[in-house]
C-alpha cells in the first residue's frame, strides 16, 4: 500500500464508529472478490475503492445527523387566516396570516423555552420561572416568564411589540441593553437601531382588527398588503374609506370595500 492509500485508509478509519462498519474487513472482502491483491493494475481501483467508500460513509453520516430526533424542528404556521396553537408546554400562540414559528421538538420540552419568528404572532405564554420563554426574530428578540404579548416583524425593516399582561423584556438581536414593557406598552426597533424604542402603533391594526377612518384607499390597500403578504392593487385611487374590520378574511373585506367604494381590488402574490 502506497502513502497515499495508507492516508485514505486512515481516514476513513478516523471518520466512523466503532462497530459500525468494519472498514478493514470490508476492503479484505473486497480485494478477495475482486482479484486486486498484488497486482500492479489494481492500485488505481483500490484508491476508487476508498474514496467511494469514505464519500458513502461521510455521506451516511450527514444524513443520520440531519434526521436525528435532536435535530428536529416543529414548524406552526398560518397563510390566509390567523391559526391559533398550543405549544407542549401549554402555552398558546395565535399565527397571524402569512406567519410562523418553529422550535427544536426535543430541545422545548426538556432544555429550553425558545421559538423563532417570521412575520406577526401572539402570544400567551405559561408562566414557568425555571424555563424562561424567549422569542427571536430576524430583528429582535423577546424574553418572557408569563405574559401576554404580541410580536410583529412583518415589516422588513420593523419589529414591534405590543404587551397585553405581564412583563417582557425587548431588545434588539445581539444587544444586551433593551426596554422593558410592561401591560399597555408598547416598543418597536427599526433596523440600524440599538435600542428598541418605547411608541404608540402607528398603523391601524391593534389586537386583529383593522379602524379606517376617512382614510386614502391607498393607504388601506397598502396596510392590508402588508399585514396579508399580497399585494393589492384598485382600478381607482381617489376613494376614501371610513369601515371597522376585523383581521379575519382578506377576500370578505376585499368584497365589502369593491361594493361600499365601488372599485375593484385585484390581489398580487
């Protein structure tokens, strides 16, 4: 054996559990079958035969780790209507459309409380002081014992919270200095920031609900848009809207704008 099949011999030795596979007597088997002992031709095969062989095992290797029960991820989402879930520590989240979270299946129940975030979620977490309840989003992060929240990163450039009960801590991803709100208050980080800033909602969406008051049918296509990942678009532009909906339906509240402001709304994925 040259140096450089003793190199691969040995690495594919360094790779793989014990009892697992015995390499040694898989290359004598092989070697036997195929007529390569001690012959000059069979080197180059030989080699192939080791560098096949590593790549499978490597190859076996990487996909054992990435269907291990540790590794597993439980996804809860929702698209054209909020869902609401029970999370296995009983606490209950609310998906908002086009919306979710995920968390590590085995590592929630036994290790820690931790979900991360895409979009606009509520959430109403069980108070348990030896498992913090955290929250990550693209932008921000929440940490919680047990309150009543909502978080909203449905904005590209955005995060907001919006605490209902209880107390949480708010502060940008990767910050150690944030804000915390308590029942009533609400904070939101625009990117770049450092900071999260304590605010009112700007917009007209608070707790599932839409409040239009005399307001351009721009400015409520572009809110609804936003808050249902679609783009809509009308056929005309100088009609105001004065309407209460809640956060339910797209279609039924696109319906009842086409007939109140008689236009026509097209939606855009």
């Amino acid at each position: 054996m040259n140096e450089l099949e003793e190199k691969c011999l040995r690495f594919v030795l360094r790779h793989y559990q014990k009892n697992k596979l015995d390499t040694r007597q898989a290359l004598k088997v092989f070697k036997e079958k195929h007529g390569v002992v001690g012959r000059a031709g069979g080197k180059n095969r030989y080699f192939l035969f080791l560098s096949g062989l590593a790549a499978a095992i490597l190859l076996a290797f990487i996909v054992w780790v990435g269907i291990s029960p540790e590794k597993q991820w439980t996804e809860l989402a929702a698209y054209e209507h909020a869902v609401k879930y029970q999370l296995p520590d009983s606490s209950v989240v609310t998906v908002y459309p086009y919306s979710s979270i995920c968390f590590r299946t085995k590592d929630y129940a036994d290790v820690c409380r931790e979900v991360k975030l895409t979009g606009k979620v509520g959430f109403m977490i069980k108070r348990d002081c030896t498992r913090p309840f955290k929250v990550i989003g693209k932008l921000a992060e929440v940490q919680v014992l047990g309150t009543c929240f909502v978080m909203d990163e449905s904005r590209a450039d955005t995060a907001w919270v919006q605490v209902e009960s209880g107390k949480v801590r708010f502060s940008v991803l990767g910050q150690s200095e944030g804000v915390e709100l308590l029942a009533g208050m609400e904070a939101q980080v625009v990117k770049g920031q450092h900071v999260p800033q304590i605010v009112h909602r700007p917009d007209s969406v608070k707790k599932g609900s839409f409040v239009f008051e005399n307001t351009p049918l721009p400015k409520v296509l572009a809110e609804l848009s936003r808050y249902y990942g679609v783009k809509l678009v009308a056929d005309r532009t100088d009609k105001r809207l004065t309407a209460n909906f809640d956060a339910h339906s797209l279609d039924e509240i696109i319906e009842i704008i086409e007939k109140v402001l008689k236009v026509h709304i097209k939606k855009q994925v």
